[in-house]
C-alpha cells in the first residue's frame, strides 16, 4: 500500500481572492481542494459589520477563528466566536453568519468544509452552491480577474496530489 506523502499549504504565501461570491468584504484563500472526497479547506477574512446570506451546509464544517469576531444570528445564545474559537457545525445546518459591528481588524477564519454550501434566497430557495470543485475553479479565475499572482500549484484530488496553474 502506498501512503499519500502529506501536504503543506503556506496560507500566508498565497494570494487573497477579494469579493469572494460577488461580496465586498468577502477575502479567501483556497487552502485544499478534494473533489473526490467532497471537501476542502479555505482561509477567509470578513470586513466588521458584514452579514453573509444565509446558507445550508450538506456536510460538516469545522470553523477555527484567527482573528476578529462572529456570530450566527440564528443561534443568539451560542457565545460569539473569537480568535482561538473552534466551532464544529452538523451537517443539515443553517444559519446567517453575521461579523461584530465596530471592529478594527478584519474578522479571520479557517473553514474545513464537507460536502456543499446552499446559498439560500429569500425564501429558502437555492441560489447557488459552492463546493470543492466550484471553488478550485472560481479561486484562480478571480485571482486572474483581479490581476493576482497565481499559485503555482494548487492541492486537489483524494490523494491531496498538484496541478498546475496555467
């Protein structure tokens, strides 16, 4: 049995991606894709005050906040989270994620998702999904868009293995 050779991602050497789904205030950075395995690893930065739509997640999600603050606004009596917070959301949930208002600092997430995320309308309708793929995708064309560095190589695949970026 061959054993898959670990990865390393240096989140700080890869380029932000800004207004992440069309949102101003929406930064990420694609920190793994496994399109087999249906998940993948982003580093996203919200500006204070933001309130994103509300979403559903079909899989788990495990959140690590590095900075600044938030909340779901469905949950008021679940404590706020803050740097050096994890938070673990069950597959099935849904919720608006809503940043402090005031704060002087950009609020500074890393998200591990499972499976895909509902956007949802007003009336629960889905708008769109994102997901490994869609994000692998979406990633290095804003970052062209935007006239940003590409990486090199970015992690896809169940074995975690490179592609390159044209």
């Amino acid at each position: 049995m061959i054993v898959p050779e670990s990865f390393h991602s240096g989140s700080d050497d890869l380029p932000w991606a800004d207004e992440w789904a069309g949102m101003p205030g929406i930064r990420l950075k694609l920190l793994m894709a496994d399109v087999e395995g249906g998940r993948y690893a982003v580093r996203m930065q919200f500006r204070a005050g933001l309130e994103v739509p509300p979403h559903k997640h079909s899989g788990e999600i495990h959140a690590f906040t590095l900075a600044g603050e938030w909340h779901y606004l469905e949950y008021p009596d679940s404590p706020p989270n803050r740097a050096g917070s994890y938070l673990f959301e069950p597959p099935g949930s849904t919720h608006t994620l809503k940043v402090a208002d005031g704060l002087d600092v950009d609020t500074d997430v890393l998200f591990i998702m499972y499976g895909a995320m509902l956007h949802l309308g007003p009336t629960g309708e889905i708008v769109g999904v994102t997901d490994a793929e869609s994000v692998l995708r979406e990633y290095p064309d804003l970052l062209r868009a935007q006239g940003k560095p590409l990486p090199k190589t970015l992690p896809v695949g169940g074995s975690m293995s490179y592609q390159a970026i044209g």
